[in-house]
C-alpha cells in the first residue's frame, strides 16, 4: 500500500512540474507575442512597391456528394506579383496593401471508397490559376481584405478545364505579416494567409464538374449547384518592398 502511495505520489510531482513548464512556455509565447505586436505598433513604413512570392497549400471547403471525401494539396509552382504598400493613417499604424498576383488553388477530391483497405482508391487533384488583385488592410502587423480572381487556367489530373466554365472567384483573406528586415532602402517581410471562397469554382456546377460521370450521384441524392466548390487554402510566403520615399534618418537608429 505504502509503495502504491510512493508511485503515485511520483506520479503527481511529474504531472505538476509538466503542468508547471506548460504554464510557463505559455507565459513566455504570451509575453513574445505582445512585445511583437508592440514593436509593430511602434514602426511606421513609408509607401513601398515590391515582389511578392509564396506558397499554398489548400482544400476544397464545402460539402461533397456522396461519394467524394476532400484532400489537402499543396501547389507545384508558388504564387507570384506585385505588391504595393500605402500608409493609411500613421497615429494608428494602419496601412493597405494592393497585390495583383499570379496564385493558383489547388485540392484533391478523393473517391471509389474501399470499405475494405479503408481508404479511397483514386485521389485526383483539381487546380484553379487566377490572375487576382488583393486590397489588403494591415494594423500593426494584422492583415484583413479580399481577394478578386479572374480565370487563367484549369485542370483536372492535366486535363484542362476551359475558363468559360469557371467563375471570377471573391475570397476573404486574413493573417498576419511581420518585417524580417527594414532599413532606408526597404523591407523584407514574412507573411501568412488563410483565404476562403465565397462563391464556387464552377459557373455551373452540375453541368461542368468533372467528376459528374466518374462519380455519379448516388440516389436518391441530387446533384445541385450546392456542392460547388469553394477553395480553402492557406499562403506562406516572402515580400521585398522597396521605399518610395525616405523616412528620417533618426528612424532607422
């Protein structure tokens, strides 16, 4: 009984001292993000134009028919353009940011469920390229806007997708971007994104998908443009912005 009170005991110390390191990794991530957040309130950048690169990953973020399950896919070629910088209102540290991008989404639809490998056989990967303009505000660091996509390209396991099928696609965007590096020249900032699509892919979902004979509907399920896809995708990525006018020397000491 005694050596049952003895591991317990034991037992007890170690979950505590556990619990004790977990409090204070969590005080001190606490403690970095806000001297961060406050660094940030306290830098003011100048207009700035630059090149945006970055990479996606992604999924389809809606319901599927019955039959389909969503995958997450990551993008072969990065999200690439231009990136323009304009302070809003310096007592407040409010900024925009304006991209006119090159960004693709990408997810794979799987299907033909194997009940008894427990998985699903075939795995297709569906991707969506849009040339895309992104107002973006930014608040110390925090970014929150749109983006406007219109269609370039489409292609289901490499077979093309004509665009006369595919939507302009609106997207809601927030992250959160932070300057590597900044001196008189410029900046470097590192950023991160999560969008979702507000309407779907296809202009008419039960006409266009590309699916629609591999998998069809199972009964008494209808096949509507309800289950049109709606892109989910989160974006890591790099900026290099260039002044376009100088600040005081004092702010760079």
């Amino acid at each position: 009984m005694k050596n049952i009170i003895k591991i317990n005991s034991k037992i007890n110390n170690k979950n505590q001292q556990k619990n004790f390191i977990c409090v204070l990794l969590t005080i001190f991530l606490m403690n970095c993000f806000i001297v961060t957040v406050k660094a940030q309130e306290e830098r003011y950048f100048p207009p700035a134009l630059g090149l945006t690169f970055a990479y996606k990953g992604g999924v389809n973020g809606f319901t599927n028919p019955l039959g389909r399950k969503n995958g997450i896919a990551l993008n072969n070629i990065p999200d690439a353009g231009i990136t323009t910088y304009l302070p809003l209102d310096f007592i407040y540290n409010l900024g925009m940011y304006i991209d006119l991008m090159y960004n693709t989404n990408t997810f794979l639809m799987k299907y033909n469920y194997d009940g008894i490998e427990k998985k699903y056989a075939n795995s297709d990967r569906m991707r969506f390229s849009y040339f895309s303009i992104s107002p973006t505000f930014n608040h110390s660091g925090f970014n929150l806007g749109f983006n406007l996509g219109i269609p370039v390209s489409a292609d289901w396991e490499g077979v093309k997708i004509a665009n006369s099928k595919l939507n302009n696609l609106i997207e809601v965007r927030a992250g959160y971007s932070y300057p590597l590096y900044f001196d008189e020249v410029g900046r470097l900032n590192l950023f991160i994104n999560a969008s979702y699509a507000l309407n779907g892919v296809y202009k008419n979902f039960v006409q266009d998908d590309p699916l629609k004979n591999t998998v069809p509907a199972y009964p008494p399920q209808i096949i509507t443009n309800y289950y049109n896809p709606r892109p989910a995708s989160i974006q890591i990525g790099v900026q290099f912005l260039f002044n376009l006018i100088r600040l005081p020397d004092e702010y760079y000491e």
